[in-house]
C-alpha cells in the first residue's frame, strides 16, 4: 500500500497530495493537534492530516509506522514505532526494524532519529519535565532525561501510560491483557490495581483526574490509581485511542471506522473523520 501511494504521489506531481483511501487509516494509533489546529492522525501508513469528514491527507513524504505520537513541550513531534526502510538514514543494519524515537521539528513533513534505532519499538509516549517516559513493545519502560540519556526502568508491558501531573513518580499503564498497573516510584517497579477496570486506553489530564476507556466504549473515572472508578460517559466501542487534547477535548477511533470527538466530557460525541465509502 505505501509503494502504491508513492507512485501515485510522483506520477500526479510533487504538489498533489496523496488523499487516504478506505484502509489507509484502518490502524491508528495516536493522535495530536498541529500548529493550526487540524488533527494530526499516527497510523501504519504514516501521518496525515485530516481535512474533512471523509478526506485526509499524507504529511510528508516518510510512511513511518507510526505506533506511538505525542507532541513535545516546545510543538515538535516525537514518534516510535517501525522506519519506513526505503529511506537508508532509518535502517539499522543487523539489527530489528525499530524506529527508537524520531522527531519533527516541521510538523510531520520529515522525521530525524532521536536515539535508539534499532534497539526500541515504543508503543506510548508520555513527555515530562524536559524530558520522557517510553513504554516499549518489549514489555519495558525507558526514560530520556533533558540531556538525552536513556534509562530502561521497570517491566509491565504497557498499551498505554499515564502519569500524575503533579507527581510524575505516579504512573498508571494499561495492559494487553486487561490488567491496570501503577508505579508510585518513577516506573521502577508495578503492581496491578485489584478493583480497577479493563481498560484500552488511559490518560491523567489534570490532578485529581483519571479517564480511561475500555473496548466497549465506556469512560472510566477516579481521582488516583486505587479508584474508586465510576464509569462517567459512553462512547464509541471498538476503541483503538482515547485522547484528551490540551483544549480538554475527548477524541476516540474506533477499530478501521471513524474518529470522533466530544466538547461536552462525552455527553455528546461528533465523527470528524470516516474512511471513504464507508
């Protein structure tokens, strides 16, 4: 699919955007908001942006697989997930294809490898205090320091991460397999939460407040880890990202459907985005 999107792209013109068809954005993984606004779409197939309800367009030239996207404190893009390997600067030789963490300082026009290429497939991405919390495919969580050091810190092998606004020592992850973990010592080590939901998706926008999604749709809340959760909205099943936006706004997609976005705290959801004759 990228290979064809590719030749579609030369063989209309440099300037003619390449326009995702049904599966482009079958798989997404994250979302962020670029500098005027439009909603930025991490996928298999790469970035794009969406301009209409059915239309959405590439960022860029590079089809990373995007399976992890946040956007840093200074506007940038940091990424991780599998390198678009028809580009040499993102192969690792011998090595498995793991883009490590890449950055866009341009937003998502091009991507340069931050640091571990080759050595780290990151599935969440949380920034924090100049720095950043990673949680790997492999099962382990890293951090990068404001220097640039990397440390690999303790193992849950997170969907998702989460941390206290006011605490970043308090982390809670998702699992694969339905579990949900806090760290209260930096992500050195996690103990699964006995009465908390199954949840897909977490986020800790604020202090004090905890949202997370499960698979059918409902918005789960507490005010710490240990709960109680209550469930406080509903919204799309099938979920695949749950995100609450700097402006307080909930997005969701749903698995190969549609991305939808609610103003109200999930009192009300609108579908910004459908694939094409769906």
């Amino acid at each position: 699919m990228a290979l064809v999107l590719l030749v579609a792209a030369c063989g209309s013109g440099e300037s003619d955007p390449v326009v995702a068809g049904p599966d482009d954005l079958s798989h997404i993984h994250d979302l962020a908001l670029d500098a005027g606004g439009n909603l930025l779409v991490a996928s298999h197939l790469g970035l794009w942006r969406v301009e209409g309800p059915d239309r959405a367009v590439l960022v860029g030239a590079q089809q990373h697989d995007l399976m992890s996207m946040t956007s840093d404190t200074d506007g940038s893009l940091i990424a991780g997930g599998h390198p678009d390997l028809r580009l040499d600067e993102f192969r690792a030789d011998d090595k498995p294809p793991f883009l490590g963490l890449a950055r866009s300082t341009d937003g998502g026009e091009s991507w340069q490898v931050m640091g571990l290429l080759g050595e780290a497939d990151f599935h969440a991405l949380v920034p924090r205090d100049g720095g950043l919390y990673a949680a790997g495919g492999g099962g382990r969580i890293w951090h990068l320091d404001g220097e640039g050091n990397w440390t690999e810190l303790g193992e849950v092998l997170a969907r998702d991460l989460a941390i206290d606004p006011e605490d970043p020592d308090r982390q809670i992850a998702p699992d694969y397999d339905g579990g949900v973990f806090v760290s209260t010592d930096g992500a050195n080590t996690w103990e699964p939460i006995a009465d908390a939901p199954s949840l897909t998706e977490i986020e800790w926008p604020e202090p004090g407040v905890i949202l997370g999604m499960d698979d059918q749709g409902t918005v789960w809340e507490a005010a710490t880890p240990a709960g109680p959760w209550r469930p406080a909205a509903s919204g799309p099943e099938g979920v695949e990202t749950f995100w609450v936006d700097p402006n307080g706004t909930w997005w969701v997609t749903a698995e190969g459907d549609a991305i939808s976005r609610s103003d109200d705290g999930g009192g009300s959801w609108q579908v910004v985005y459908s694939p094409p004759g769906r």
